[in-house]
C-alpha cells in the first residue's frame, strides 16, 4: 500500500498537469515534457492495475488464511464480517480493478491515434480513480487495525443463511427456481445480444449476469459445490477442499463481464468494429465458461445420486 500510495500519487499530480496544460498542438518545451511525463504516467498506472490484480487473489487468499486466529470464523466470510467495513473493501477493490482496467483500455485506444486524443480523457479518469484507490486504502488499515482476535465472530453458516440477522437474508427469501429462471433467461439474452452486436442491450444484460451470477452462486450453485443445502458460503470454494474452483470461477466472470464493459467504451471512443468484435468474442467465451462450470455441479449431483439438493 505504501508503494501503492508514493507511485500512485506521483501519476496523481502529474495527471492534474497533463490534464490541465496539456495541448497536441503546440510545439513549446512545456508541451514535449507533458508529452514525455504523459508516458512515464501511463508506465507507473499500468504497474498498479498488474499487480493490483494479482494482490486482489492474495488478498482473498489471506483473508481465509487469518480466519484461523478468529474464533467462529471458518472461512474469508468471518473476516470480511469481523469488522463494518470488510464488504466495503471488497467491493472497492473489485471497482477499482475494473476501473483501472478501463483506464487501460481506454489508453490502448489513445496511443493507436496520430495525435492522442484520448489523453486528456484518461488521465482525468485516473484523477477521479485515484480517489476511491485512495479510499480503498484507508478502508484497508482500518479494517485491518479493527479487527479483535479476542471477539467472537459469525461463521459462514450464520451468515449466508436466511437468518433474520444476516444483511444477506434478503435474498434466501426469493424461491431459488425464480432465480435460475432469470439467471438463465439472461444469458439466452445475452448470447441474443451477441449474435445481433446491440453493444448497449449486451452491456445492459452483461451487468444483470453479473448480479445474478453472485446471487445465484450464494444461493443454490454453491450448494451443489458443497453437496450440503444449508451451505450457502461464497468463500469456502475457494479452499484446498474445493480445489480452489471459486478462483476459475470469480476469474471467468469478471473477466467476462470486464470484456463485455469494454464494448461501450470501444462504441464510445471509437467505431473500431475489429475491437468490438475481439471483445465480444472474449465475453462471450469467458460467461460461458462460467455458465457451463457453475452448471455442471447439479447435473453432476444428480447423475451420482438421483436426487437434487
């Protein structure tokens, strides 16, 4: 985080001037600096989404592993809930992955133009990113100094349930065949969406798998990974009891659903349809690699035992 916070904060004031000054046509000093400057900013913000990305899998991984000195934690999810702020961390290191890759893509498309048009753009969404990075950090020494080894806390089984104390009971009130139903219409929409190249309707329907393909992980798919009805827990996949599948199947869905985001930028920015079509082909391949994993668990279940859970 510190590394984090020095070179991030270096491509921080450097983005104000290239954001501010900056100006393709003129020929001045200034301008050949910016120029220069504008490099080594896109250098240190390309170092920061790679190894982002692969401390997000540590992250995750480390969150399971501390679950060992917390009593009642079984799993990540005692973690994440030993504290108010855990799911918030979560979730803002999951949008600034997704952010910092669009930043990326975004200035993909700028070093292909003769006269960077994009710059501008880009480094003005690295100063609204550089914000919640900052805030993401601040979440994370405070989650982590909050934590009370000493402190009882939920187990997973308490807080995946349809407990009237879990913040996720919500969800186990809605009749599971209602959520299969959607999560697959959406996809049959989705692969629609495909066919016909609608860019907006398959982002559109890109973020309702992404929603549903969580919901329905939690609440019936995750089940059939446990063999057990009553387990409903996001993390535990993703131990060595499991064979780590919940890795290759958060990797495929985001991975998926970031391809599919990346067609309106590309609508946006450019009319490059070589793009659009390499990006709708990595999507398409990625959603459905997690739809055919995921999927395989019940009709695995029910060949080996007759029954569904």
């Amino acid at each position: 985080n510190i590394i984090f916070l020095i070179f991030g904060t270096i491509a921080f004031i450097l983005s104000i001037k290239i954001f501010f000054k900056w100006d393709i046509n003129l020929t001045s000093k200034k301008q050949y600096t910016l120029e220069k400057q504008s490099f080594l900013t896109a250098t240190i913000i390309k170092y920061i989404l790679s190894t982002k990305i692969l401390l997000f899998i540590f992250f995750i991984f480390t969150l399971d592993k501390i679950s060992n000195v917390l009593t009642g934690a079984m799993c990540a999810a005692g973690v994440v809930d030993a504290t108010s702020y855990g799911i918030y961390l979560l979730l803002f290191k999951l949008i600034n992955i997704y952010l910092f890759g669009f930043w990326l893509v975004i200035h993909k498309f700028d070093m292909k133009t003769e006269n960077l048009k994009f710059t501008k753009l880009k480094f003005g969404l690295f100063i609204f990113i550089f914000f919640l990075f900052i805030s993401e950090i601040i979440l994370e020494i405070t989650m982590f100094s909050s934590i009370d080894v000493d402190k009882l806390v939920s187990c997973c089984g308490t807080l995946y349930s349809n407990s009237q104390t879990s913040y996720l009971s919500s969800i186990f009130m809605i009749n599971s065949s209602y959520l299969l139903i959607s999560f697959y219409a959406t996809l049959f929409l989705l692969i629609i969406s495909y066919f016909i190249k609608n860019d907006y309707l398959y982002v559109i329907f890109n973020l309702i798998f992404l929603i549903l393909s969580i919901i329905t992980l939690i609440t019936f798919f995750g089940t059939y990974i446990y063999e057990l009805p009553t387990h409903h827990c996001p993390f535990c996949m993703l131990q060595n009891e499991y064979s780590y599948i919940g890795y290759i199947l958060y990797l495929s869905l985001f991975i998926g659903t970031f391809y599919g985001f990346n067609i309106v930028i590309t609508n946006i920015l450019t009319q490059d349809n070589e793009n659009s079509a390499y990006y709708y082909k990595m999507s398409i391949v990625f959603i459905l690699l997690y739809t055919i994993l995921i999927s395989c668990y019940p009709l695995v279940y029910y060949i080996k035992n007759g029954v569904f859970l």
